[in-house]
C-alpha cells in the first residue's frame, strides 16, 4: 500500500510541476510584451527593480522563469548586472507568494481542488481558439487547474502514507531533534537536494507544506527545509548557466550568493527566530506553529517564516548590491578581447526568450559584429601602409583571425534568428528578422573583401612589389573616408529600424562611388605614363575598387536595418 502511495506521489508532484510550467507560460506568453516594458523600464533605482522582480515572480509565479528573463535582459543590453541583482532580490521575495497561493487555495477548507474540473471545462477548449490571448487565457487555465490537481494528489498520497504513525519516520524525526544544529543542517541539505531532483522551489515548497503537521513534520523542521530550498533553486540556475555566456553566469552567481549569505545569518539565530514567527503568529487566528498546533497553523507559519526571512534578507542585502556586482565579476571574469570575439555576447546558448527579445539580442551581436569590421577596416588599412615584412605578416594574421571570427558569428547569428523566426511572430518581427538576416550576410561578406584585400598585399610583399607614396597616400586616404561609412553603419544598427535617418549613409557612399571614379582615371594616366609598373597598379586597382564595394555592402547594411532593402 505504502509503494503504490509513493508512487501517487511523484506521480502528483510531476503533476503538479508540469501545471505550474505550462500556468507560468501561458502567463508569460498574455504579459510578454508589458512584462517586457515594465523590465526594460527600471532605472538605476534597486528600490524599484526589487519591486519589478517581485511583482513579476508573483505574477508569473516561478522565480525560475523570471532570473532567466532577467538574464535574457542583461544579455540584450536592456539590464546591467547591478539593476538584475535588484530585480534577483525580488524575485526571492516574490516566490514567497506561491506559498500563500497553495496554503490558502490549495490547503485550506475552501479548495480549489474542487474547481478543478470545471476551470478545465473552460480552459481546454480555448487552447484550440486561433486568436492568440484566448490561446493563452486557455494555457494558465489549463496550467493552474493541473496544479491544484497535482497538489490534492501529493495531500491525499500523504495522508495514505499516514507517515505520522510510521515508527521509522517518528525515529528519524526523533534523531535530528536530538542532533540540534547539526540536524538543522541536515534538513538545509535535504531541503536544497530535493529542489535540485525536482527542478522547481515551488514544487519542492508544495511537498514541504503537505508533510507538516499531523503528517509528522515539526514547524522548525519544515522551516529548515524551506531554507535549503532557497539555496537549492539556486544551484539549478547555476546548472542552467553553464551553458550561458559570462553575463548568465554572474547573474545566477549573484542569486547563489543573495541566496547563501542569507542561509548562513538565519542558521546562527534559526531558532530564535523561528520563536519569533511563533509569537507572530500567536496574535493570528491561526495561532502559535508549535506545540499542539495543526496543520493549517503550522503551514501559515510556514510560509510567513518564507517571506519574512526573504524580505529581512534583502533589506539586509539592499545595501550591499555594488559588493555583491564586483564580487561576481571577480570570480567569474570576461576572457579578454581574444574569447570575446570567439563567443557571442549577448545571445547565449541556453536562453532563447520571446521573439521580441531574442530579435533584441541579436541587434546586439550585429553592433560587435560592426565592430569587429571596423577593426579589419583599420587592420588592413595599417597593413598598406607597412613595409616591416614581420609587422604584415602579424597584421596579415590578424585579419585572417578575424575573418574566421565572422564567419562563425554569421553562422551563428542566422542560426540563432533562424530559430527564432521558427517561433509565432508578429509581421513587425518577422520583418525585423528578415532585415537582421540581410544585415548579417552582408556584413559576412565585407569580412571575405578585407581578407582578400589582406591576402593580396601579403603576396605582393612576397613577390617584391611595392607601391610608391602616391598610391600609399591615395589608398590611405580612401580609407579613411570608408572609415565614416563603417562608422555611420554601427551608428545605424545601434538605432535600430525606427530612428535610422540614411541621409548621411547614402551621402557617404556616394562620395565613396565619386573617389572610386577618379581613382580610377588618374590611375589609367599613370598606368599610361608607366609612372609604376603593371603588377603594382594592378593590386592598387583591385585594391581601391574592392573599397568601393565595401561602401555598397556598408550601405547596404543599414537599409536592410532600417528595413529599405525588404521590399
């Protein structure tokens, strides 16, 4: 009987955690784009991020989902590591709020466990209705009903255990009473363990509350427990991270230590303090958690030790959010310029969120891909100008390292938007998308240009030909004028479709079309003259018309942002 009881249980905590998965997206999918205003919209202020991150915990009641939306913000630019930390803090105390949810609607007389059936009845046929927010309207019903489902499974798979009068359990209780700290310990860990199997802090909360009381868990016992699931929703973001960039690994870096530090200040004072929820509570109409309590007073005392200890912990902690920002940057530090061009900065492997964003991100990765340009740009710009062949061959390397960088952050970007463009999206994104993929090759292929150019003028020094200072001078020059295009072209992809004004883009590929044109007569004359010989003015001549078509490509570039090209 006991087996078959264990077996409903995992079977309604599964239950329960998938219905709060699909309650949290189905949320996060009606909220996506306020949600993303309202993130997008914090200031410096920490006050206010810890209000945005508990507000959007409470909402879409997962911290989970809400430090990876944040990571996702960091990563596109929108949040520094400072202002998430803020919102981090939030977040734990928003999470506090699934506890008042389950105690009140899902443990207490009035249940909704009774609903559950008929918020089904409305709920699943609305998942097969086109129009979109009743799609999603149908998802959180459907979403919250499994939940309540699950939970009135783990309470009825509980009291079959009838764990109260198990002699085995009743010792083991009995045991860590006696070890004092130490067993507090041990719950901390059993309590961060059971967090990491089940993936979710809220799951792992829902068992925690439906063992207290008459089930056989003592209230300090519980409250030890729910603190290891404080470090333990920790360690799953942590895990999450590591297949993240530098900016996902700090953040849960942050959460890990907000999270820690608190644990380890609450068991120093653990049982004066869990008194002190008792005294709390004994002016309630629940009464005191301990002894001869029920179930329903220990489970609110519970969830008010939840959220008391989370909002004294980021009061404490509030203060302490520049520490706690040079902290994680110190141990998890940013490779240098080398790894940096090799990784993708703000799109990370693991986090792929809503369109809107990821799109966000990717304009992110067009800006340092620019840049990048720019520095083949001035790279082969330095290496016409060079005549130390141990400087060219150096200058030469870097430039095909460079090239070699682009085309792996082209693959990676279309990719990237390929999967995102594989999602539902708006018109307005999948024309965003269009211009980013445009964009993207284009920039791709002045990358292949510069390597060329860079390939022709290392065999030129291997086959002993030079320029004289007229053509160094005039290439140089012409450089420099492709140098504002480059520069008016990052300009561009940081604006974004909205603000771009081509005026001046077009203006200066058109001063690059009339250089080109006189380059090209004064080059014919010279050629006449044999003012240099027919090797040398042939590289200069491929050299000055590859520059002019890096001035179309550059242009290019920002019509397709701008969204000129999509028609």
């Amino acid at each position: 009987m006991e087996f078959s009881e264990i077996f409903k249980l995992i079977g309604a905590l599964g239950l329960f955690i998938y219905g709060m998965m699909v309650m949290s997206d189905g949320i996060q999918k009606m909220a996506g784009a306020r949600m993303q205003s309202i993130l997008s919209s914090i200031t410096s202020s920490r006050f206010k991020g810890i209000f945005t991150g508990f507000f959007t915990t409470s909402l879409i009641q997962s911290s989970s989902a809400t430090t990876v939306m944040i990571v996702s913000f960091v990563n596109a630019g929108l949040l520094n590591l400072r202002q998430a930390i803020g919102v981090i803090m939030g977040a734990n105390i928003g999470t506090t709020m699934t506890a008042w949810l389950l105690v009140i609607f899902g443990f207490s007389k009035f249940s909704l466990g009774d609903y559950v059936f008929p918020i089904l009845a409305v709920g699943v046929p609305l998942l097969f209705v086109n129009r979109g927010s009743l799609k999603n309207l149908g998802e959180f019903l459907v979403g919250f009903s499994l939940l309540f489902l699950g939970l009135s499974g783990m309470k009825d798979a509980v009291e079959g255990l009838n764990l109260a009068e198990s002699e085995g359990f009743r010792s083991m209780i009995g045991f860590l009473a006696a070890q004092g700290f130490f067993g507090i310990v041990v719950l901390v860990m059993v309590g961060t363990l059971v967090t990491v199997v089940v993936q979710s802090s809220s799951a792992a909360m829902a068992l925690t509350l439906s063992l207290c009381g008459t089930m056989g868990l003592p209230f300090e016992m519980a409250a030890a427990i729910v603190l290891g699931e404080n470090i333990g929703t920790t360690i799953t973001a942590n895990l999450a991270a590591l297949v993240g960039n530098v900016h996902a690994k700090r953040a849960a870096r942050a959460h890990f230590i907000f999270n820690i530090f608190g644990v380890v200040w609450m068991l120093l004072i653990f049982h004066w303090f869990t008194k002190g929820i008792g005294l709390l509570m004994e002016n309630t109409r629940w009464g005191s958690p301990f002894a001869g309590a029920n179930d329903e007073s220990i489970r609110y005392s519970l969830s008010a030790f939840h959220t008391v200890f989370n909002i004294i912990n980021t009061l404490i902690l509030v203060w302490f959010v520049e520490l706690i920002e040079k902290t994680v940057i110190k141990i998890t530090p940013s490779k240098g310029e080398e790894d940096e061009v090799f990784k993708l900065e703000y799109i990370g492997s693991g986090l792929l969120g809503t369109p809107e964003l990821s799109v966000l991100e990717a304009k992110k990765e067009l800006v340092k891909f620019g840049q990048i340009i720019l520095r083949m740009h001035q790279r082969t710009q330095k290496l016409v100008n060079t005549t130390e062949r141990k400087e060219q061959k150096k200058l030469f390397d870097k430039i095909k390292h460079y090239e070699e960088i682009t085309d792996r952050i082209h693959h990676e970007i279309n990719s990237f938007l390929a999967k995102v463009s594989a999602k539902e999206v708006s018109e307005k994104t999948s024309e965003q998308i269009r211009g980013l993929i445009g964009a993207c090759n284009e920039l791709e292929s002045i990358g292949d240009i510069y390597y060329n150019m860079a390939t022709q003028l290392d065999r030129k020094s291997d086959d002993k030909v030079w320029f004289d200072q007229k053509q160094r001078d005039n290439l140089m020059s012409y450089f420099d004028q492709l140098k504002d295009g480059h520069q008016e072209m990052i300009l561009n992809l940081e604006k974004g479709q909205v603000k771009i004004n081509l005026t001046k883009a077009i203006s200066i590929e058109q001063e690059i079309d009339d250089t080109r044109d006189k380059l090209r007569k004064k080059h014919l004359k010279s050629i006449e003259k044999q003012e240099y010989n027919y090797k040398s003015g042939l590289i200069y001549n491929n050299l000055f018309s590859s520059i002019e078509k890096i001035g179309d490509y550059v242009l290019s570039v920002s019509e397709y942002v701008s969204g000129e090209n999509l028609n």
